[in-house]
C-alpha cells in the first residue's frame, strides 16, 4: 500500500513521497528500508535517526530525518490503524473441514471457516466470515455472530451468546458452571444447579485460558468492546461494562457489576456482589471489598483510595524506624522501663497469635 | 413436577396448591407465573411481591402473597435440591462418537458417552453413564468412575483415577507434572521426574482450566466432595481433605495437606509442606506461610490471625498521621530538632534500600 | 538396572552389592525391597530405617542399614538423574495417526508421533522423536525442534518456534495476542494488532494452562533451560533469561526482561517493562514496580528488599499496639486531650477517604 493512501484512509497529512510502498512494519530497532515505524514522542527521535525504517507515522515536530511521514497526535492509535488495514490477517478459507462435527440442525454461515476437528453442537449458529480454529468446541445452542474468531482449544457450553468481531483466544472456556455452593445440615458443600446463560457482546476480546462462567440464574454478560486478558476470571452473574479493560489473571467474583470505562489491572480482584463505578481504576493486585463510586481510583488490599494506599505505602517502609523512636519517646517520658517493657512485649506476643517474634 | 410432588422429595411442607405445576426456575425479577423463586429472608420480601413468580421457597413467616410456598429453614438448600430435580441436565446419548478413538483395550460401559474427536488411552476405563465430552483426552491407564462429566478441552494424564460423580469443567489438567527441579553443580534447574499419580475422590467438581499435578513419588489426593474454582492449582504431592472449598484463582504448593471443610477464598495460596487443619478459613487473598490449626481464621500475606488482621489493616490506614503525630511529640520532648531530623531520615532511607522517598 | 551401573552413570562410588537390581523408585514410606529411595541427610535417617527400600541414595556418613548405597553429597540431584535414567518415559511410537489431519507441505520427522486428532498446519515442521499429543494443534509456520513433548490441550500459533528438548504441558497456549491496546478519542479501548512471534528456546518446560504471548513487533523469548510452572503468564515481548524458573501463577507483564537464573515465587509479578537483573529471587506474591539489580531479593507489594520486608512485616503486627502507645504518651505530654482527641480523629476518618473505621 502506497503511504498517501495509508495517510488518507487515516485521515492524516503525508509529507514527503506519498507514493512509497510500505512494504511492513517493525520495532525502530530492526526495521527495513521498506518498512513503516512509528515514534511516540521526541523521546524515541535518537532511535528514529538509527533505524533502517523507510516511513514513520510521527506526531507534529518530530524530525523524521528526511523520511516519508504521517503526521499525527496520536501515533500510536494511528499506527495501530495502520498496521490493522496492511497486515490484516487473511481469514481461514471460508468452508467446513472435512473432520469438524457439525450437527445437522446446525447452522453454519457459507462464508465461514469450520476447521479440522473442530465441534458445532445441535441447533448451534455460526456467522458469516467467523472461523472457528481447529478442535474448538461449540456446545448445543451456542449462537456466534459475524466475523468472529475462535481460536483452537476453546469451549463454548450450551447457550452461550457470542455478539459479531468477537476474538476469543486459545482455550477460553465459556460458560462452565458458576462456583456456587450451600452447605447441608452436615456443613457439607452441596452444588446449587447453574442453569443462566453467558452473553458475549460485540467486539470484545478474550484472552487465552482465560474464563466466563454461566449464571447460577439469569445471565452473566461482556458488554461491547470489553477486553480481557489472558487467565482472568469473569465469575458467575457479573455484568461487565462496555470498554471495561481487565488485566492478566485478574477476578471479578459473582454478581459484581463494572462500569464502562474502568480499567481492572493486573491480579486485581473483586469480592462478590459489589458495584464498581464507570471509568474506574483498579491497580495492579486491589483486593476490592465494597462498592465503588465512579471515577474511583483505588490500590491495596484490601482497597483504599490511591492517594491513602501511597501514603501508606511510604509510611509503612518507615515503621520499624517509627517503633524504635516510640520506644526512645517512651524511655524519655518515663512510660517505659526495662521490667514494663518485658511485660509488655509478652502481652503483645499473646495477641499477636503466634505470630514469629519480630526481630528488633 | 407438582409442586407438592417436589416438597415431599425435598420433606418439607406445601401450603396452597400442592398441585401447582412447576414450569421452570427463575430470579424473582423475571419470572413467570409458571415459575418458583425462593427468597432466603424477609428481606426479599418486597422483590418477591412484585414478582411474577407463581410458587415460592420460603423461610417460616415470610409473606409469599398467597402463592403456593414449600415452607423450609434452608430456603437455599433447598432451592438447589430442588432445581437439581427440576433441571436436571440430560446426559448425552450412550455411545461412542464414531470420530472418537478409543484404544482397543479401553473399557468403556455401554451407558457411557464418548463425545466426538474424544479419545480414550490404552487400558483406561470409563465407568457407567459418564460422559466424556467432544475432543477431552484420556492418555492410558486412566479410570473414571461412574456418573462422571468430563467436559472438553479436560487433558487426564496417565494413571489418574477419578471416582464416581466428578465433575470437571472445560479445560481441566489432571495429571500433569509436578513442578519439582532441583539445581546442579552450575546451579541451573535440573527437573526431578514426576513419577506418582492423581486420585480424585468421588463427588469432586473441578472449574475449568484448574490444574492438579500428578505427584513426585505417591499421590496427589483430592478427597471427597471438594469443590475446586476455575483456574486453581493443586500442586504435586498435596492431599485436600474432604468437602473443602477451594475459590478461583487459589494455589496450594506442592505437598500441602488441607483438613476436612476448609475454606480458602480466592487468590489464596499456601506455601508447600503445610499442614492446614480441618475446617480452617484462608480469606481472599491470605497467603499462608505455617502450619495451622485447626479452625483456624486467616488473612493477609504473610497471613495471620482475622482478628488481628482487621485490627493491622484499620490501623495501617492511620499510619501516615501517626507518623505525624509522632514527630509533634518528638518536637515536644526535645527528641527531635531540624539537624537531627536531617540526619535521622538519611539514615532511614539508606535502610530502605532505595525506595522511593515517601512524601510527608 | 544393577545399582553399581546406575552409580557409574552417575559418576558416584557404590557402597555394598554393585549387582542389586533396582526394580522402582519410591518414597521412604512405600518403599518396597526392588526400590532404589533417597535421603537428603540425617534428618531422615529413622524414616529410613523404618523403610523396605532395598536401596538407597545417601550422603556420606548417614546410616544405611546395610543397604546398598550409592553416597553423594547432592542425594536429590542425583536421585532425579537416576529416575530419568530408570524410568525414562517410553516415547509413544513414530508416526502419524490416521485421525491426524497433517498440511500437505508440513515437514514431520519420520521418528516424530503425531497423536490422534493432532492438527499440523502449513508450511510447519516437527523435529526427530518429537511427540505432538492428541489433539494438539500447530497453526501454521510452526518450528518444533527435536525431542519435544507437547501434550494434548496445548495450542500454537503461527511462527512460533520451538527448540529442542521442550517440554509442554497440557493446555499451555503460545503466541496467543499480546494484550495491547491504545484508546481512541472517545476513550474505547483499540487493539493494537500483535504481529510479532514467539521464540522458546532448548530445554524450556512450561506448564498446564500457562501462556506466552506473541510480541506486539518483534518477538517474545523465552530462553534455554527456562522452567515455568502451571497457569503462568509470559506476556508480549519479554525477554525470559535462561535457567529462569517461575512459579505457578506468576506474571511477567509485557516487555519484562528476566536476568538469568532468577527465581520468581509463585503468584509474584512484575509491572511493564522492567529489567530484573540476573540471579533475582522475587518472594511469593511479590509485585515489582521497577528494576532490580542483579542477586536483588525482594518480597511484598511493592516489592522492597527482602530484610526490610522482614522487618516491615514484623513491625505491622505490632502496629495496632503502638497506636495505643502512642495515645499514651501523647496523654503524657499533653498533646492531646478528650476534645482534641474527637477532632483528630474526625479529621483522620475525612483523609481516610470512607475506610471502615477502625476499632480501637
């Protein structure tokens, strides 16, 4: 594709030779002649000057060394564009393999891609242009739209809805039975029947291993546009927001309804039933205990506001300093002496549970 | 199934109509009259009038409007008896899918369901009325039960055996090696062969893409009636007691032995060689470093007693102002001048190893 | 194998009859008279007397009862060279099963097992005594070196190669989409296409359910001998360093170099971006936030250094008394009284942002 046609489809200014062929695209480091890059900031221009690259998508006053160029604010965005329309993955071969499974009350949309091995279960739909990669698993009345992928290794269990330009990656399990128990008169667990539904909505994505579960009742739904990390869980009966991002090997525990817009990173996790307020933020590894308002930013476990938990944070790395200075003040005010302290400290090991004598 | 049918199977009481047909199971925000709902206290009261629902689960004195109610102290318990009769799933047709392989001497009971592209090992069996779903792999010498439900995507290594009634979700690894190095002379890994096996007890559930590990020499053992959230890991060598329950995202290290009836909620991990005792609770996230005893109640990481935890985690909160009033005091008492002050911090901060300055 | 051979093998002296013929391997416990055992030292010496284990591996000066033993000073290294070399698994047999569906121009070593249902796409290549297990699937473009175990389960993408001697366990997935996004004007979350590979190198192993994701540009590596455990993640283009080992659960997020032979405890993670410099112990749970130099030991969220994550843990427990100590002494030297004392704390419940107030 020629850069000006690249540019225009961008909707951005081309400098110089419009008609260079952008022949790929690659890290500043190991970049082509025919290659397009991209540099966020004046930051990278030092990189920029000793890359091979060919073209660069570049924000305004960025000195791209002469080389044909998209000017942009957002290069990123941008070349994230750009690389989506040049290197769009060619779709499997519209068909269905000759060793897929595909139930006879099935149906399955002529332009889509049913590969080897892969399982399409009674009364199951499977939309135009979607794939489903090899050995990929639909139960019964699974029902996936237009241009989906689904990548090999995942599991769709019965009924579960799939919107259109859903990406699941390799070995997604959707659907399984949320983790819901009683306990009998014996306090043994016992089952409660998870017998809801899973709602994918359009254009979300979901990582590999990652997983959704049935609603004990009623649904559980990804709404538009949501991201999902790999390893993440997306309990039973939750409501997922539009544009919610969620990332590896976070949690949201049943019935916990997220706003649009909130960012969930890494190993978060929610207790049950809680509302998470739209456009929130859950640092990496927040324990959240209580509902959320929106535009909350909290870290921590369990989660406080992010300007109290980096207070805290500093403050904790001082507090073995902090103890010897309260023992100094004590001895100076007369509130301790030897044979006090020794009793104290056994007072404080006897509410202490056990815990391991603190060195001094 | 009338609704006085189904209180004599659960030996409750029917008031009103006992010959009300139950059509079907719902939350009380969408049911219809041909519905049962259950409510597990007064509080749901209001819900419940307004519901459509045409029959009810009900605590003792709960006002359920004239429908006709089964009455019980465990409305929940219930409830889940009573939708595992209603609702519960048809097991797929006897038989082997004819794209199935299984080996020539693999037993498998002619009440048994062998879903397509499903393959069953050398000498494994697979015991009457399990269903083993399209495309999961028994390798050899593998032995399931009776009633079990091996979902797709489930990978059971050699030698596993599993009880009666188990339930593995999409994507479950049962058998696979234990994460077991030691380190040679030049102090890089060197894998220790995991040579043991996994037993899964009878009645066990098992959430999708969960992992127990087979064990080094011996057996890892999940005993019967545990229950076990997606994405867990049983790790090698560990034996987990009966009826314990066993949140998403939760670890055990390797030879780790949990007691009847314990809890450990998400996130939760353990360090190996531990010995938890019966009934214990790990809350979210506690990561247990030591034995416990029984009945214990743990959180935090390192964890400790709940008691003494809620009392860190309100007090960590007002850590930055203690700090503050700290230094009031030392102003106070003469310990403190702007000289020393300097000094003092200076000193803190080569202690802390270069973190990052804390604002005051 | 006669116990003065394996010695030989070993390179260690045989105490006793060189000529016994070891029939298994087991634990002290189990330990029937055609059992090789180990112990590591004096410690096990009563288990040991206790054991009807005709054999065993002992350090010097440790009691053997007469057995035949091979002496060493690394027991366990040696016992698990001498289980790799007694029990060596049987490599299934060469060749393709006819359920395999294998691309007309994949390259398969005539010594390489393809299982049933196994998947080999385009233009991929299995190396010599590789074992790809059913139901595996290789997309196309995919390099499989020599000696390899990729078990059933397991999914890989297009252009990721592998070296020789890897070990894969059920169900990991390699080069799934990094996860990276960038967000339009409107503030939606817009995928960055991920277009680079995956590269694992010789003698990696990675385990159940874990995943290495493809980098963005560029590729994602993961370097010899590296051992990564089950339900790990490996995110877009880090840079894994060889010998590394990575406990279960654990988390590289995206662009993270990995020194070698650090060691990352399980559910510990890194933010982006990072450099951990080689020979590292993260502690479990640990959460990086920035580099680490080289032989760095760090433990908590956020990870500090190792001693002053002791101390602070230690003095955290004693915190909840020292609020209390504080108060007196503030009594003591008149900075605080019943009044003042309601508008502090008034104040401190403001800053804390709604925390549940603490008791005292």
């Amino acid at each position: 594709m020629a850069l000006g046609e690249l540019a225009a489809a961008l909707g951005r200014a081309c400098e110089g030779d419009a008609g260079f062929a952008v022949r790929g695209v690659a890290p500043l480091e190991s970049a082509a002649p025919g290659d397009l890059v991209f540099v966020r900031s004046q930051r990278y221009a030092a990189g920029l000057a000793r890359s091979g690259a060919g073209a660069v998508i570049a924000p305004p006053g960025v000195d791209t060394g002469g080389r044909p160029t998209i000017r942009t604010e957002r290069p990123d965005l941008d070349f994230a564009r750009a690389v989506a329309r040049l290197l769009g993955a060619a779709p499997p071969a519209p068909g269905i393999h000759p060793t897929a499974v595909v139930a006879a009350d099935a149906r399955v949309d002529a332009s889509a891609a049913i590969g080897p091995h892969a399982v399409v279960g009674a009364r199951s739909v499977v939309g135009a242009r979607s794939a489903i990669h090899a050995g990929a698993v639909l139960y019964a009345d699974v029902r996936v739209g237009a241009d989906c992928v689904i990548h090999s290794g995942c599991v769709i269990r019965e009924e579960v809805a799939i919107g259109d330009r859903v990406l699941l990656h390799p070995g997604v399990a959707l659907g399984a039975d949320g983790f819901g128990y009683t306990f009998d008169e014996a306090g043994r667990p016992v089952k409660i029947p998870q017998i809801g539904r899973v709602v994918i909505e359009d254009d979300v994505e979901i990582g590999a291993n990652a997983t959704v579960d049935r609603a004990t009742l009623g649904e559980t739904r990804v709404r538009r546009n949501a991201k999902i990390d790999n390893l993440c869980i997306v309990a039973h009966n939750c409501d997922m927001g539009e544009d919610v991002v969620m990332v590896g090997q976070s949690a949201l525990a049943g019935s916990t309804t997220v706003g649009r817009g909130t960012i969930i990173m890494g190993q978060a996790a929610t207790t049950g039933h809680l509302a998470i307020g739209a456009g929130s933020f859950l640092g990496g590894r927040a324990a959240v205990a209580r509902d959320l308002p929106a535009g909350s930013r909290v870290w921590g476990a369990p989660a406080v506001d992010e300007r109290l938990w980096r207070r805290t944070v500093a403050a904790l790395n001082r507090l073995p300093e902090a103890l010897r200075r309260l023992r100094a003040i004590e001895r100076r005010v007369g509130l301790r002496q030897a044979g006090a302290v020794r009793a104290q400290r056994a007072e404080a090991e006897r509410r202490s549970s056990g815990e391991p004598e603190p060195e001094e």
